[in-house]
C-alpha cells in the first residue's frame, strides 16, 4: 500500500509539475528563439484553487504541502475547506505532526498564509458544527458561493481537490 501512495504523489507532482511548466525549450518565440528556464518559470506563475474536504491527516498534509510549493513557485493560492478538513481553519484543533518537517496541516495552512494565500471555510461549515467564525483561525474568511463560482470560472485559474 505504501508503494502504491508512493507512486501516486509522485504521478500527482509529475502531472503538477507538467501543468505548471511555463514554455518549454522547443516552443519557439514569435522571433523564433527558445525561452529560456527562467522566462518559462516566470510565465508559469497562475491562479491555483486548492480544495480540501478529506478528514483524513495525511491527505490534508499533502495538500499544504503542494499549496506552499505553487506559492513558493509564484502562483497565486486560494484554499477552501470544506467537511472534516474545513477543522484545519479552527484555533485550538490537533493534528498529527508529520516528518521530515515535524509539522501538521494546521502549521503548513499558517505558512501557505504567510506567504498570501486565500483560506476560508465552506459557507456551510459554521452553520452546521459548534464552531463560531470567531474559532477561526486569524485571516479565514467564510466562503460566498457566487464569488467562488466566479473564481473557479476565471481563466487560468487551476482546480485541485484533496
């Protein structure tokens, strides 16, 4: 089973990497030179929307994990939280600390922040648990339907759901 989650990430960052690559070396430029690595990675930057509903910890990890990476590539991140992950968004929540960072998904949402990212919680998620917006943690907003819809609808914006 480890073998099988093993390939899976790694065809998951492949097919990420292959969809955040900017020009590649063969595609021309109207005066018919190649791009250079730099100029692709600097075209590569985009709209990247991150949906996580899984409960489950690993699957949250590696969502953050992803998250971080784009936003350290450049792109924009906007994350929502919906179901059993929207718990990632709420202070005082425990998570298991995960290796090699010795981190929880919790810790990688706060950095994904940190660095500009768009969190909020499904519209549906307060209503329907204990929690007030005032259990949020600082910088999570709560979900509008419309604008979501309208994000999701924007040209270039990229759609991955954990």
């Amino acid at each position: 089973m480890a073998s099988n989650n093993t390939f899976l990430t790694a065809l998951f960052l492949t097919v990420l990497g292959l969809g955040m690559g900017g020009l590649s070396s063969a595609q021309a430029q109207d005066d018919g030179s190649a791009s250079t690595s730099a100029s692709a990675e600097s075209t590569s930057a985009q709209d990247v929307f991150v949906v996580v509903s899984s409960g489950e910890a690993q699957t949250q990890m590696m969502a953050m994990v992803l998250g971080n990476q784009v936003a350290a590539k450049g792109a924009s991140v906007r994350v929502l939280l919906c179901d059993a992950a929207a718990r990632l968004a709420v202070q005082g929540e425990s998570f298991p600390t995960f290796e090699p960072a010795g981190r929880t998904p919790q810790n990688l949402l706060q950095g994904l922040m940190q660095k500009g990212a768009t969190v909020e919680v499904c519209a549906i998620f307060l209503p329907n648990t204990e929690y007030e917006s005032s259990d949020l943690l600082d910088g999570v907003g709560v979900a509008k339907p419309g604008p979501i819809a309208d994000h999701m609808l924007k040209p270039g914006v990229r759609y991955f759901t954990f």
